[in-house]
C-alpha cells in the first residue's frame, strides 16, 4: 500500500498532531473472497448493536493540553443518533460546556476524526477537536484560564440518546486529564530581587533558549502558556508585573527597570543559552515586551501577540525616558443592547497629534519581531499597530519584521484547543467588552500560532530550525514512485508560495493493499484553510498521471494566500444604502437624511446610537415605510412608531435617551467641545419596538456633530476671581459679548457657549460652584464675583461695547435677572426657566443680602418608579413674608428675554415669567419679550440637544422630574435658538 499526504500548516507544524495517534477505525470491511453469506451487513451490524455503548479516547485517560484526543463511540445501534456533551470545570467553580449532534454509522461507531457533527450543537461539520474548543461557560462572561498548572482540568465526556432538548437517556460516559505539565518539566517560583514570577525549565541537563511570557491587563500571574512552552525545551518565566503579591495593585506606571531585572536574571541562569532571549507578549504584555527590546540588552526575538506599538494603559518610565499612555477616547466606545462593549476604536491614533509620544522606538532594537495577528480583535486594531510597527522598522533600515494574519482570529489567541473567549469583563474598562473572532477560525489560528512560535524562537535561539515543517509536509511512501515524488513535489514548489527547504520527502516500503490517499489543502471558504481528503480505492497503483491532475487539481483550489498573510477581507457592500448631510457640521444645525435601495413599502427600523466621554451609550429609533421607488427622506417622510411619530427630521438625535443596560435618568451632555458627538445612524429590517433587539443591518452611516466651528478659539480664564472659558469667533472683532451660565449642576458647561461663537458672539462660560477653586456647594453667592466677570468680557478688546449680555437657565437664569439688576454692565439678559426670586442660597452685593427662597421638602411627591416631583416644593414668592427675596428687576434697565416651558415640573416657571412681566408693567416698563411654550420642559437647550424628562438633581442626590413632552420640547428649542441670537443681536449691536 502506497499513500501521498500533504498536511495543512496548521496540522502538520503541531508536535502533538504530528504525533501518530491512534484513532478509532471502524471494524475493516470483511475480504472479498467470503462467501456473501459470510459478508452480510445484518449479520454483523446484529452483534455490533448488542454491544454496550462505551467511549474510546487517545491518549485513554491522561494528555497535554495543546495536543490532540481522539474521541470515538461504539456499540451504538445502526445510524443511532447522539448527542455527545463534555464538561469542564475550573478552579472557581466555573461550568463550560459544549454539545454536537451526531449518527453512528452502520455498523454502530462513531469516529469524530471522521464522522461530521450535524447542525444543532455548538458546531458543526468535520471537527475532531470541536468537544474541547467549543467549550463555553454557563455564566456569561467568564474565561477559561488555568491559574494551578499542577493540577489539570477534568473533562468530561457524556454521550446521549437522541437530538432533543433536554438530552435524552445517558448512553455513555468518560472522564479524562488535560494536563499542562509533561512529566520531568521542573517549576520553580522566583522571588529574586524585586522578581516575581515562575520559572518553567524542560527536562534534562540544559542549557535551553530563554523566554520571558507576559500577559495584558488582567494582572496576577498567569503560568500555562509559560508551562506549556516548556513541555517544548524552552526555559520559560511568566513574569508578573502588576496585581501579584507586593507588586503594585493598579496599572497607573511602570518601571522598566522591573523587567530589566527579569533579563538578566535569565542572562545570568545557567540553565539559559544565551547569548540573547526571547520574549513573548500578549495584549498589553506584547507593548511591555516592544519596550523591553527597544532600552534592554539580551534580547534576541521578540513575538507579540496582538499587541501594540504605542505604550498604553500606564505610564512607562525608564531611568530619565517617560513614556505617557496613548490617549483613550470613550466617546468611540459602542455598547450594544446586552451591555458589551466594544472597544476596537477607543484608542487614539499614535501617529497624530500628542499621541505620537507614545509611540515606542522599537527601532532602537537589535532582534527580530513577529506580530501574530487575529483580523477580528475587538480589543484595539492589532493590524494596523503591526503594519506601522513594520513601516516603522523599514524606515530605520531595519529588517521587516514577520507578520502572520490570522482571519475571523479574535484577540485571545492562546495555546491550541483554548476555547474561544467571545466577551467577558475587562479589568480597565470596567464592563463586559467583546474580543471578536469566530470560534472554528479562531481554534485553527491558535494551532497554527502555536506552531510559528516555536519554530520562530527556535530559529533565532538556537540558529536551528524547528524539528518539523510549519508549512507543508509530504510524505510518499512508494519507493516505486520516486517520478511521482518528483512532479509533485515541483508541482507544489510552483504553484504554493512554500520555500524547498518547507517541504519533507520519504520513502516507504509499499504495504499490503493497493490505494492512495492525498490529503492537502484544498479550501480557502473565506476565513482559513479547510482540509480536503481526495481518495483512490482501485486495483492498481494511480500512475504519475493520475496523481499530477489530481494533485494539481488540489493545489488549484488553494489560492497562495492561503499559506501566507492573508489580506483584508473586502469591505461590506450594502444594497441599501443611507446618506447624512451634512456628515460633519454643527450640533445645532439640521441634517438631510435619506435612505435608498428599498423594496417599495419596505417597513424599516431607523436607530441612532451615539456615547458620551465615559461611554454610556444612547439610542433612539423610529418606524419608516419606504415609499413606492425604495426610498426615504426623513424631511417629508412620517415615522409611524418608535421613540416619535410624525414627520421629524432630526427626531433621531433629539430622543436619543439612556439604552437599557445604562443607568436611567442620565443626561447627554458633551464636556469638551473641541472634539465632535459622532452619531452612527442605522437602518434596520422590519419594525422593532424601543429596546427590543432590532433586526438585520441593511444600511449604516455616521455622523459628526461639532460644537466650535473652525477658527473659533477657546480660552481658559483665570483672572483675578473669575473662572471658565472664553469663546471668541474667528475674525478680528469685536463681537457682542454673552456671559453664559447653566444650573445647579455646577462646574464649567461650554456647549452652549461654543456654539454661540460660531454665530457670532464672544462668549464666556462662567461656572459659579464646583469648579476648581470655587465653592463646592451652593451655600451663598456673591454678586461681586459676577460683576468682576462682566467688566472682564466688557473690557476685552474683542467684545463690542458698550455693555453685555447674559443668558442662563434654572438657577442661572434667576442670577442672570440679578446681574442685569443690579450690574449696569449687563444690558441684555435671557432668561430660560428662571425664577422671579433669588433661591436657595443668599446672594450678597455690598450691604445688600437677598436672602434664598426656600424648598419645603414636605411639599415633594414621589412616583411609584422613585421619581421625585419637586414641582409645590418651592415657598410661593406671591406670599408678602417671602418678599425679601424678590429680586428687583424694576431697578434694570436694559431688556430681558423670558423663555419658558408650560410643562416645566422642577418648578413653576410660567408662573415666575408672569410675575416678571407684572412687576416690570406695574413700573411702566415694557422692555421684555416672553416665549411660552407648550409642551416644553425645565431645561431648553440648543436645537436637538436630546431631551430628558427626568434627570439626576445634583442638590437632592435623586431623579427629578424636569417635565415636558419630548416633541413638543424639541420645537421649542429649534425656535428658541433663533430667537434667542435675534435678541442678543438686536440689544448688543
């Protein structure tokens, strides 16, 4: 018997499946030279079906980790189906499970090598090793590690009757050992110096290459990979750095001299070769060990796994260098509906800007790198850090470094038959984040990984290469056909970018049987390589002819890219398509948006989801029907459902509320305004209601809304008392000058203030509480901290004169009616929701207190859901004891804009406006204009500022409710904007 096998890289560089295991066979067909009597399937497939179903593993009862088992079933009736089940438990308890659905064959066995899992399991089709990589934890968010590598996992293998659901009867069952320390290999715990880390050496008498393994942000000390590599022959320390014992609990900074320790002692081991070491570095281990080789003597190679060449997460120091993080923008942090974020944009470009200071000299480094890739890491762009890691390299003169690519890979690529961690808890950010990947692509990454590490360290270690092929291995066992050998072997040299020296031929006495099997790569599907099994059963050998077509036929279906760095997938084509215009301007301007590509009348779902700077995200969505030609424009177009109704162009982004899994009653408020709000709009099939998981993406777009536009610039103000920032338009000047304020939340709010430099106005955001040195609480005020401010905006050289103008809401606005009282600076004054009476807190000027109008707690109604009505709770201003604290806006003589929401619930603004008005009347003045609007709130913003019924009170600690209804609050922001830029404009010249 003759036979051809060409292994797939990722199969035949692996020790432990190059290892010949002895699979399961089925019981051989009977000879041909017995009767039929002798040979019919009944008769037999009769005794197999007596038998008792019992599970055959190899190994039997004990194997490594990385290497392969064999998994077989037997005794099963004919065609029987099955479900088989393993179970894992790790060292907290933690349950992983994984299922597939099979059917025996007709003689009552089942070999997982060769018989396909049916759908309906946690996967299927041809995948011996499924059982242990499909492995997922019943809790959600949990990784499988190993913290004890002494002890191994215990898997367990249960075989049951039947596809349903629960599983039927139990059929069968086996226990088996999943080990991580081969028998000699030596583990030494090393509290040398400052050092704490374990020590993994391989049998025998040494020396061997050296490696130092680091983990990422999890902190603690991680062992296995450490333990698994030195089943291998290398000398191996995992290596803690934070978050173990005495080191420090935190990522905040990092010393390089730590681990310029951990070098030199394994320099200086004499059970180490030298002259140089490796290292090996995942996620943040893999910047920490970029690091390590760009200042640090001794190091020989360097493999990062998903790692990245900007130093990130915490300061890193050595001797008189400081590198800072890379910046982190949480406003690109997505979450979905379950709560799991995703991170991959979080990071900032460090090649822009300040961020280029994180970037690390890598070319400094005298050894050679390989990136390890996985195409779909959620955790950050692990390609694009290779790639320019590489540029970088070459452009220094440098050698290119090796990349590998890994699609459908995500960002855990561990040892072979890890199972694939989709999501779990991330120690930094705080929440569940998704790591991507695709479990089948990503357990043939982690083999194949496996493998180019080993021979990686090997070849530049030791300056020999790895015992076995990492790319392609062909065995010919026929000595008869050396010409066959020959043309295949060319064949393949040409037609698969695998160097000679890749390639292994053999020769074999021919056995007993005449057949030929080939095996060879065959199937790219799009991801990563599958394997093809191609074979002959006839009654002589194949000739050379035979086997040329048949190998060339093979090698044709393996496009080159599948043995090299595979590119990019190419980018998702969407037959319907969405359009936002503009796709970056100003907050408060209005987009077009529009959808084509529809079926007509096609019912959509349209949702906008947007986060704010710490990454609690915001959604909104509406039901559209596309008209007759597929298509729809938000402008003209009704929504039929949703968080709105009607025709709405921008009712998007004004009901963009708290999605689900976020804490309620949080209002989105930008806190910088130098960097824009992005709004990704998509476009969903079919209607789903608010909350509910929404169907397919068929169209998606982003949005950028700026707050400043170009030229305006931005001042921080220090002077004397005063603090804030200034906001002057591009230009020469002067312009009107506005002095902004905003409510009892306190601290520095600019939104609004930025926006009014782009239209014109030099605009001062002044925070009066909580805010640097300012008092912490609103206790009591001086009007003269107020006064300072508006001589400063009066007399800078860009404002026009002769006076200034004021706008406020809530608390400010009442502030603002005193200023414009009691400060002739002040000649104009907006007041949003304000009260006629000073509140809360006593306001001093000179000699002269108004004193603050108090909240009577008793008067305060809570809803059955904890929200608090605080609308009575305020003293009525109309009682003659309560009149010291009315403010005297007879005395102003400049003009006043009172803007009010009917639906106001903090407190009874239309009641206060009325008031104003009255007492201005009842002196003869008419210098006011009132807005009144129906249906709006407390807090009327700039125009599709989303709108918040109820929002956390700073003051009270509770969710109170600011009232209003949701349309009706975003036109009276739309409209007031305008007017109030009319007002300002008309009394500031």
């Amino acid at each position: 018997m003759w036979q051809l096998a060409a292994r797939s890289p990722c199969l035949a560089g692996s020790r432990g499946w190059q290892k010949k295991l002895p699979w399961p066979r089925p019981t051989p067909a009977a000879p041909q030279h017995r009767s039929p009597a002798r040979t019919a399937g009944t008769a037999i497939v009769r005794g197999l079906s007596s038998m008792v179903p019992s599970v055959r593993l190899s190994p039997a009862t004990r194997s490594l980790f990385d290497e392969p088992l064999a998994i077989a079933v037997q005794g099963l009736d004919p065609r029987q189906q099955v479900t088989l089940r393993t179970s894992l438990w790790d060292e907290m308890g933690e349950l992983f499970q994984a299922c597939a659905r099979y059917q025996a064959g007709d003689d009552g066995g089942l070999d997982l090598a060769r018989c396909p899992a049916l759908p309906g399991g946690s996967f299927s089709g041809l995948e011996p090793m499924g059982l242990l990589w499909a492995l997922q934890p019943q809790k959600p968010f949990r990784r499988l590690v190993k913290r004890d590598v002494q002890t191994p996992f215990l898997l367990q293998l249960e075989v049951f009757e039947g596809h349903g659901e629960p599983p039927g009867r139990l059929l069968a069952q086996a226990q088996h050992e999943r080990a991580f320390l081969r028998d000699g290999v030596q583990r030494i715990p090393v509290r040398e110096g400052r050092i704490r880390a374990t020590l993994f050496l391989p049998p025998g008498n040494g020396p061997f290459p050296g490696i130092i393994d680091l983990y990422g942000a999890g902190g603690g000390l991680p062992e296995y990979r450490a333990c698994l590599l030195a089943n291998y022959g290398f000398a191996v320390l995992a290596l803690a750095f934070y978050g173990y014992e005495d080191l420090p609990k935190d990522m905040k900074e990092f010393h390089l001299e730590y681990f310029e320790e951990a070098v030199n002692y394994m320099l200086q081991h004499t059970q180490v070769k030298g002259p140089g070491i490796g290292l090996l570095g995942i996620s943040k281990g893999g910047d920490l060990c970029i690091s390590m080789a760009s200042f640090l003597k001794g190091i020989t190679a360097t493999i990062l796994i998903n790692g990245s060449v900007a130093n990130v997460g915490a300061v890193l120091r050595y001797k008189d260098i400081t590198i800072p993080p890379l910046g982190v923008n949480a406003k690109h942090i997505k979450v979905n509906e379950s709560g799991i974020a995703d991170i991959v944009d979080a990071l900032n470009n460090p090649l822009e800007g300040p961020d280029r200071q994180s970037f690390i000299p890598l070319e400094q480094a005298e050894c050679r790198f390989l990136f390890i890739v996985g195409q779909d890491d959620h955790n950050w762009k692990s390609e694009f850090f290779a790639v320019e890691g590489s540029k970088r390299l070459q452009a220094h003169g440098k050698e290119k470094p090796e990349i590998v690519c890994y699609p459908g890979a995500g960002h855990y690529i561990e040892p072979p038959f890890f199972p694939m961690c989709a999501a779990s808890m991330h120690l930094l950010v705080g929440k569940p984040v998704v790591w991507g990947g695709e479990p089948k692509a990503h357990c043939e990454a982690q083999i194949d990984a496996w493998q180019q590490i080993q021979a990686f360290f090997c070849k530049h270690l030791t300056g020999k290469p790895s015992g076995t092929s990492n790319k392609l291995c062909l065995l010919i066992s026929s000595a008869k056909n050396s010409k066959v050998a020959k043309l295949v072997r060319q064949l393949l040299e040409a037609s698969l970018p695998c160097p000679p020296s890749a390639m292994q031929a053999a020769t074999r006495r021919p056995g007993r049987g005449r057949g030929a099997l080939l095996s060879i790569e065959a199937a790219w599907r799009g991801r990563w390589p599958r394997y093809r099994y191609c074979r002959w059963h006839s009654g002589s050998r194949p000739s050379a002819a035979v086997m040329w077509r048949a190998v060339a036929a093979a090698a044709a279906s393996a496009p080159a890219r599948a043995l090299c760095r595979a590119p990019p997938p190419p980018p998702r084509r969407w037959a319907v398509s969405v359009a936002v215009s503009p796709a970056a301007g100003l907050a408060d301007e209005q987009v077009e948006t529009r959808v084509a590509g529809l079926g007509p009348g096609q019912p959509v779902t349209l949702r906008a989801v947007a986060a704010d700077e710490r990454g609690c995200l915001f959604q909104s969505c509406a039901h559209y029907r596309a008209d007759s030609r597929g298509e729809l424009h938000l402008g003209t177009d009704a929504s039929h459902g949703g968080d709105y109704t009607g025709v709405e162009p921008m009712g998007l982004f004004w009901s963009l509320a708290p999605a689900g899994m976020e804490r309620p009653y949080q209002r989105l408020v930008p806190r910088s305004t130098g960097t824009p709000m992005k709004v990704e709009v998509l476009v969903h099939q079919g209607h789903s209601l608010p909350g509910a998981i929404p169907g397919p993406v068929v169209a998606k777009a982003e949005v950028e809304r700026w707050f400043t536009a170009p030229g305006v610039r931005r001042i921080r103000l220090k002077e004397g008392g005063v603090r804030g920032s200034l906001f002057l338009p591009p230009g020469d000047g002067p312009f009107p000058g506005v002095i902004d304020m905003y409510g009892d939340e306190g601290g520095l709010i600019e939104f609004r203030s930025s926006l009014l430099a782009t239209r014109g106005f030099a605009a001062l955001s002044l925070p009066y509480f909580d805010f640097e040195d300012l008092p912490k609480v609103m206790k009591e005020f001086k009007l003269e901290y107020f006064e300072e401010a508006a001589r400063f905006l009066r007399r800078h050289p860009k404002v026009k004169g002769p006076g200034v103008g004021v706008i406020g809401t809530g608390k400010g606005a009442e502030l603002a009616l005193s200023m414009i009282t009691f400060l002739p600076e002040v000649v104009a004054a907006v007041c949003i929701s304000g009260c006629s009476s000073n509140t809360v807190a006593d306001l001093h000027y000179g000699e002269m207190t108004l004193p603050g109008l108090r909240f009577d707690i008793n008067k305060v109604s809570v809803s059955d859901a904890g929200v608090f009505d605080t609308f009575e709770a305020l003293d009525d201003p109309r009682n003659p004891a309560n009149s010291p604290c009315t403010i005297p806006i007879e005395k102003a003589e400049g003009h006043f804009l009172l803007v009010v929401g009917e639906g106001d619930r903090m407190w009874k603004s239309s009641l206060y406006a009325e008031l104003v008005i009255g007492r201005l009347r009842q002196h003869g003045k008419e210098n006011f204009e009132l807005l009144s609007y129906p249906g709006a709130g407390h807090r009327i913003d700039p125009p599709s500022t989303p709108f918040c019924q109820v929002a956390m009170d700073r003051v009270l600690g509770v969710p109170v409710l600011g009232g209003g209804e949701s349309k009706a609050h975003a036109h009276a922001q739309e409209h007031s904007w305008g007017k109030i830029q009319e007002f300002l404009h008309l009394h500031l010249g």
